[in-house]
C-alpha cells in the first residue's frame, strides 16, 4: 500500500492563480480530511468528507473547494489564491468509526507559497 | 475557543533526561477522543496515541508513556531517557462526539530539542 498520497510537494503560485492538490488514498479509507499547519497554530480543518459525493466544511474552508468523486481522490482546489493561503496541506484518511485502533493516516504534505 | 492547549511552546533538554509535555482539553461531550502525533524535522506526522474519554488507563510504550486525568482535562505526554530522534514537534488533539475521529483539532504544538 502507498497509504495517503500527496501531490505536488511544492508549489509557488501567483495572487489570483487557481490550483488543485491532489491527494489520494489507496487503503479503502471512508473519512479524508484536508488540514493547513501555520507556524504556531497546529493544524487546521479546511474540508472533510465521510464518503463519496459527501462533503462538508471545516474550520478554515473559505478560499477553498472539495469535492469526492471516488472512494480514493479528494481534491484540494484553490479557487483565486492570496498569500494568507501560503502554508503546507496535510491530507489524510482513516477508517470507519467503530474500530479501536482507528487513526488519522496523513499525507506527506503539500508547501504551498502565493507570492 | 482555542480546545486543546499546548501551553510549552518550546523544551530543551539533554540527553538521557525525561521531558514531560503537557496537554489541556476542553470539551462538553462525554464521549472524545485524544491523540498524540510526533512531527520530526522531515515533516510528516507520524501517530503515537489514540485514547477514548472512557479509558483513564494510563499507557506505556516503551519510553513513551501518557497520563489522562479527566478530573483537570489534562493527556500528559511523558518520554523517559531521552535521544537525540525524540528531537520533533509534537501536537496533541482532541476529537469530539462518537464518531468524528476524522475532525481533530490541534493544539498548537511543543517543540523538543534533545542535546547531545
């Protein structure tokens, strides 16, 4: 297993650029979650989802678009990027509820710099 | 409201010395999760713990080890003898509700230096 898979690793983009990360799963995980990490703050929820075609916000969604086609791919979309969304992603999966040793699976991240 | 709070932001310690890094939670449910990630300097986040609200067991791992005291919302982390490889941030977060393992919320993380 690859577990959860993150691209690109780095990324430079331009105020007003739209981009996609992408990030994939191949362990059949049902939840995926995005998160940013900001020094000093820890990590922060953008987007979750809890399967495919369902998705919901976070604490931090504005600026940014989701959406699960598939039980695998959940795509991190910039819409028009600003310099606050300079930060790295962190994607990451886990299984059902219910399991004792359940645990969030994270991606390697995502830098992403908007000059 | 800041829910889990990471009150060291920074610990410098020589090695073979214990660091303990302390963890605050706040909560209304009954029912949550805590966990403990380490991130070394390479940047991924590696798992150390999961610990429901019903269990106040403490754990010991090796030369890890933690305290959950629900009475204070306190999940200590304790790393006896330490290395130089213990050298990471490490965050601790808290999930609420039954089934919403997939929605943490960080603390903002304590940075440990081990000396050699």
């Amino acid at each position: 297993n690859a577990g959860v898979t993150q691209t690109p690793k780095f990324q430079v983009l331009k105020t007003g650029q739209s981009m996609t990360l992408q990030c994939a799963q191949d362990m059949n995980h049902e939840y995926m979650s995005w998160y940013r990490q900001d020094p000093g703050m820890g990590l922060r929820l953008i987007h979750y989802s809890v399967g495919a075609g369902i998705t919901d916000q976070g604490e931090v969604p504005n600026g940014y678009n989701v959406s699960r086609s598939t039980t695998e791919d959940f795509p991190l979309r910039l819409l028009s990027a600003a310099p606050s969304q300079t930060s790295v992603y962190f994607c990451a999966s886990s299984y059902d509820v219910g399991r004792n040793d359940n645990e969030q699976f994270f991606g390697p991240g995502t830098r992403l710099t908007v000059l | 409201a800041q829910k889990v709070t990471q009150a060291q932001t920074e610990i410098s310690v020589v090695e073979k010395e214990d660091v303990t890094l302390d963890c605050v939670y706040e909560t209304r449910d009954t029912t949550y999760y805590l966990f403990w990630y380490k991130q070394p300097p390479s940047g991924e986040l590696v798992f150390l713990i999961r610990r429901n609200s019903f269990d106040e067991q403490n754990e010991i791992s090796g030369r890890y080890s933690w305290n959950f005291q629900k009475s204070t919302s306190s999940f200590n982390f304790t790393i006896t003898a330490s290395q130089v490889v213990d050298s990471a941030v490490y965050f601790c977060a808290l999930s609420e509700g039954v089934s919403n393992d997939y929605k943490l919320s960080f603390g903002a993380g304590t940075t440990v230096t081990v000396r050699a």
